[in-house]
C-alpha cells in the first residue's frame, strides 16, 4: 500500500464535503444508538444524511420515520433511500410522492436487491420499474429532486463486463442523476481507474467514493463477498489476530481509513460518503483529521453527559 501524505491546510478543509449513510433502526436500543450517532456527526454539517431501505420496501415505514425525524429535530439534509423492487409503477410512485409531501428534495436511486437474497436472480416486477435508471427517470417526472445513485468502481456483480456497467450509469445521468456514489472499495488506484473510465465514456458528474470504516473485519469481507469488492491482502494483515481485541481493531480501522481518505484528497478528492453502520467514532474522526472540525465544540460534551445522566 502507498504511504499516504497528508498535512491539514485550512484552505483545502474548506472545500471538503462530507455525507453519511444511516439505516432505520429495528428496536428501541438500535434506535437511541442512531440518534447518538446523528447527534454526533450534525456539527460536522454534512452535505446530507441518508437513510437506506430495505429491499422491496420492507423497512419503508421504519426509513420514513427516520427521515422524518432527521428533518424535524435537526439542521441535517435527509435524503429518502427509494428502490423499486418487488413493486409496481404506482407503489413507487406513491412512496415518492409521500417523501415529497414530507419535505423530502434528496434522494438515493437504487435498483435493489432481490428479496430472496444472495444469489437470486433479479427480476423486474411485470408492472414497475426495471431498474434504477428508470427510478431516476420516475422522480424527476415527479419533482425536481436532487437524485444520487449508485457507482461500482469493481463492476456491479451482475454486470457481464465494465462497458455494460457504465453505460447504466449514462442512463440514469441522461434521466436526471446529480452524482454517483460509489460501492465501498479499499484500493484508491481502483476508484481512479473507474473515474477515468467513466470520464472517458463523456460522463461528468460527480463520483463520489463510498467509504466504509471497518468497525468489524469479519463483517466486512462477508460484505465485500456480496457486493462483488475486494479485500485486498494488506487490509486482511492489517486486522489479522484482532478478533477479540475491540481496543485495537478500532485504533487500526481509524488509522487504514483516514490513509485512505487522505490519499484521496492529495489525489484531488473533496466529497466523501460514509457508510457510518449507525456509528459516529471512525467517521468523526477521519473527519476531524482531514480538517473538516465541529462547528459546534460543546455538542459532543453535552450528547456524553446526556448519556451519563
């Protein structure tokens, strides 16, 4: 791996954005967990937080009440994870319609994954939507959303080769896409290869890398086997033998995802995704170290005394 160069210069902080990925709690406990974690990160002012929902609409009630308390209770941008799964045209649109209706202007436009599982095959429901580019093509006839979508910098596990790949992605530019946000990866070479793939291929928007902070190693490579990413030898050797060593597989998660991060910025990077797993630590911190600070010092001391009480 590349040893990665970064000093903090206030003047390229600025210029960094960050968002951050949460999914709907399934219990009390996951729920005060999540409101920890969005109550950490709001003084870092994210560009937006999303929430994500579960393939075919299984947690759409559950990811309503959390967009809808996001954009209740605090300053942040929600933005309403949509699949279109397991649904017609009109379920869709409704859902949509009902975010809308909310106060919801962002969204993330995903195809989703079969029901099933790992390894089903994905088939279009007869009277909705076929994939995400049309999703995209559904939401802006709807409104004038600010509409992400998903990037794979290793080629979607489905995709027979990379031209296929990205030539979605020009479609669901062509239907109104802001940006792209790409899969989680850990190799930096990896993501630029795809930008310029994807730049040659006459596609301009912004493709934002995906970052996900490893809170648990074993997780992760189950995560990376499905979603088709890979785990390179260096990162395996990095958490080799801290299974039951929480202390320091933290230490060593925060220093292998702020390398990254920085080696992105140094290579002209200034948006950044997390995928947070409803945890503020690794995320603030690798913010803190790129320069992007608090705008809110006393929030941190009053959410840990709050927890004391």
């Amino acid at each position: 791996m590349n040893q990665y160069r970064f000093s903090r210069r206030p003047e390229l902080a600025s210029r960094l954005r960050v968002s951050f990925e949460f999914f709907p709690p399934k219990t009390d406990e996951m729920e005060e967990r999540l409101w920890k974690t969005v109550t950490r990160l709001e003084p870092l002012e994210p560009r937006f937080v999303s929430v994500t929902y579960g393939a075919g609409g299984s947690t759409r009630g559950r990811t309503a009440r959390t967009v809808k308390r996001i954009l209740d209770e605090t300053r942040l941008r929600p933005a309403a994870h949509m699949t279109c799964i397991d649904a017609t045209r009109e379920e869709v649109d409704q859902v949509i319609s009902e975010f809308a209706e909310m106060g919801i202007r962002n969204f993330v436009a995903l195809r989703g994954d079969p029901t099933e599982g790992v390894g089903a095959r994905y088939r279009p429901h007869p009277n909705g939507y076929a994939n995400g580019a049309d999703l995209v093509a559904a939401m802006k006839k709807i409104g004038d959303f600010d509409v992400s979508v998903a990037a794979y910098p290793e080629k979607h596990p489905e995709s027979p080769d990379f031209a296929t790949d990205i030539d979605m992605l020009q479609r669901k530019v062509d239907n109104g896409a802001t940006r792209a946000i790409t899969q989680f990866f850990f190799d930096n070479d990896v993501y630029e290869r795809y930008v310029e793939r994807v730049r040659r291929a006459g596609i301009y928007v912004p493709i934002v890398p995906g970052i996900l902070p490893v809170h648990n190693f074993a997780q992760v490579t189950n995560f990376s086997s499905r979603a088709g990413a890979h785990v390179p030898a260096w990162l395996a050797e990095r958490f080799d033998g801290l299974q039951n060593d929480p202390q320091t597989h933290a230490l060593v998660a925060s220093a292998v995802a702020a390398e990254q991060v920085m080696d992105l910025v140094e290579r002209g990077v200034q948006d950044f995704h997390f995928y947070t797993m409803n945890r503020a630590d690794l995320a603030f911190a690798i913010c803190h170290m790129i320069g992007i600070r608090s705008h809110e010092p006393a929030a941190v001391g009053q959410v840990a005394g709050a927890a004391a009480a």
